[in-house]
C-alpha cells in the first residue's frame, strides 16, 4: 500500500483512532470506573458492589488496557512498515485515556479528521451506536475545532477476523490429544444484550455467521453460540443461554467431555473473560468433569492487525475491495441514520 494518508477519490485523514471500553488498573479505579459505566442506568448500588469484588478478586486491574497498548504497538508497527504511515491516538469510553481528553489532545496537535477503529466487531447500540455517541460527546466536549471522526465499519465477516478467530481455536483444539480433537464440542461466548435491543440490530445474526465461518475454516461441525455477562433484571430477557446454564445442560447429554470455549465476541480479554469464564465457568467445569480448555481472543494476531491496516485501506481508496465472508454483505461505511436504536423500555430508565 502506498504510504501516503490520501488516495484518489479517497478521504484525507491524519490520524488513526482506537476507541475502546476501558477498564481500572488498580483498586482505587475500580468504583469510579464502574460508575463511569452505570451512570444514567437504574443499576441497584449492591449490583455495583457485586461486581466490584470481580474486579478486586484480580487486584483492581482489568487486562483490557494493557491488551489495548499491545495492539496498538503492533498496528503501529504494521502502518510504519506497510502505510499509510498516521499517528495513532487511543481513547476509551469509560476509562483513561478517556475519550474526551484524547480528542482535546488531538485538536491541540492540529489533527483535523481521523479515522476510528472501535475494538468491537458486530452490530448493536452498545457495541456501535453507542460509541458513534460517544465521538459526538467528545467532540462537544473538545469545542471548536475539535477533529471530524470517521468510525470504521464492523468487520464480523472480515477474512482477517474469520482467519484470526480459526487460529486461535485451533491453537485451543491443539492443546487436546490429538484423538480427541475431532470429538470436542466448540461453544462460542458472546456478551448478552437486552433481547429489545437484539431486536433492533444484527448482533444475533452476525454472531451466527461468525461462529459458522469459523467452524468452517476448521472442519468443526460440533458448535454451539452462547451467552455470557447478562447484566440486567431478571424480569428483562437477554440473550441466551447463559454459559453457565448451557455447560449444566451439556453435562447431561454431551458425548464428549472435551469442551473449547472461544469468546468470539470480544477482541481482547477483559473482566468478562478473566472472571466469567477463566474463573465460573472453569469451576463449573471442574466441578462437572468436563475438560474445558479456553481459545485466546484475537488480541495482537498479526492477520486481525492486517485486517485492521487493510479496514484503512477500504477508507483511504474507495477502489479498494470491501472484504466480507459468508452471506451476509460488508456493512456500509456509514451507518444508517435508525441502525441500532436504543430500545425504547431502555431509553425511559
């Protein structure tokens, strides 16, 4: 690729932006943290206690950030040897570096417009409206003269996603003996949202799609996509099942007592994965007999990286492919103006 930031019939841009959920690295940041990501919503305060205890269970620090700089490093070094050689500044919802500060930084160096990749890979209000909202506070926030930010598509289907994903699982399907491989039973996680707000965008679908295209690049035809991380009343329905309930009913009637838990969707590791699954669900496991072994999310994956440089690409050159697996089509790069609505019940709390 060309090293120049500006392609014909291409955008200009000066930067590159990763935007991310955020996490405490130690105790003290753990409160101001989650209040940062309950304000405006009706979450009872022993709630929040609740899970302030996973958090200070592994010290007060989450991995999200430390995981966020790795892969920034490795971006970087991908745009410096490949281009379009940018700057990359890093911004996080509800953790510093917050959001806000990162573009007031931007604005101080003169950045005029920058293109943002949000470390999530499907469609909902929490995982794409929310942070296309979260630009617009910021920008408010920043003033006059704050940058124009372009947010990079979702890439559920990407061949970069897709292949990185598949490496991983087989490096998890690996650590079993080699004739028991074929017989392990592969259980995708994902965060559960409000079934409202599934209804209103492609989360299920696009997770779905993901895990068959997985399977597939593996040869895995024992698969299941399920839940994790529900946060909400019990009188709401999530997404489900569960992890927890589904490993129970697994128990039942699998086959096999070889299960691969690959959380595919989540780019990076975090609270969910540390205390949900590496700590639940494999004592669930355990106490069950089952032989639980846990995919590493795709985090610095040299093929995601690329997958990322070439997400740059599409933006930079509108001659450039847009790179989408399966069935369902490369989401535009613009979202449209009702995609991922809040539902209605979670806009009155």
């Amino acid at each position: 690729m060309n090293e120049s930031n500006h392609f014909e019939n291409g955008m200009n841009y000066d930067a590159i932006l990763v935007i991310s959920f955020g996490g405490p690295e130690k105790p003290a940041d753990v409160m101001p943290f989650l209040e940062n990501v309950l304000r405006g919503k009706n979450v009872p305060r022993e709630r929040l206690l609740k899970v302030a205890e996973h958090y200070y269970h592994f010290g007060g620090k989450s991995p999200i950030n430390g995981q966020n700089r790795q892969f920034i490093a490795a971006l970087n070094a991908e745009l410096i040897q490949y281009g379009p050689r940018l700057p990359i500044y890093w911004g996080n919802r509800n953790w510093h570096p917050l959001l806000a500060d990162t573009l007031r930084q931007m604005k101080a160096d003169g950045v005029s417009r920058a293109l943002a990749f949000v470390t999530s890979a499907y469609s909902s209000y929490s995982s794409c409206r929310q942070y296309r909202e979260n630009i617009a506070h910021a920008q408010a926030a920043a003033g006059e003269g704050a940058p124009v930010i372009d947010k990079i598509r979702v890439f559920h289907n990407h061949p970069g996603f897709i292949a990185a994903l598949a490496d991983r699982v087989r490096q998890a399907l690996d650590r079993l003996p080699s004739d028991r491989r074929e017989a392990a039973h592969l259980i995708y996680t994902a965060h559960s949202i409000p079934l409202g707000m599934a209804q209103g965008c492609d989360y299920e679908v696009q997770l779905q799609e993901t895990g068959r295209l997985v399977a597939h690049a593996l040869g895995h035809r024992d698969w299941k996509l399920v839940y994790q991380s529900r946060s909400g009343p019990a009188s709401e329905p999530w997404l489900e099942p569960d992890i927890v309930d589904y490993l129970r009913d697994f128990n039942t009637r699998g086959k096999t007592s070889d299960v691969v838990i690959a959380p595919i969707g989540f780019v990076s590791d975090h609270m969910e994965i540390l205390f949900d699954l590496d700590t639940q669900a494999r004592e669930l496991c355990s106490e069950l007999g089952l032989n639980m072994v846990r995919a590493e999310t795709v985090g610095t994956h040299p093929r995601f990286v690329r997958m990322v440089r070439e997400l740059i690409g599409e933006r930079l050159d509108e001659s450039s492919p847009r790179l989408a697996l399966g069935g369902l089509a490369a989401r535009p790069n613009v979202c449209p103006a009702d995609c991922c609505l809040m539902p209605r019940r979670a806009l009155a709390v």
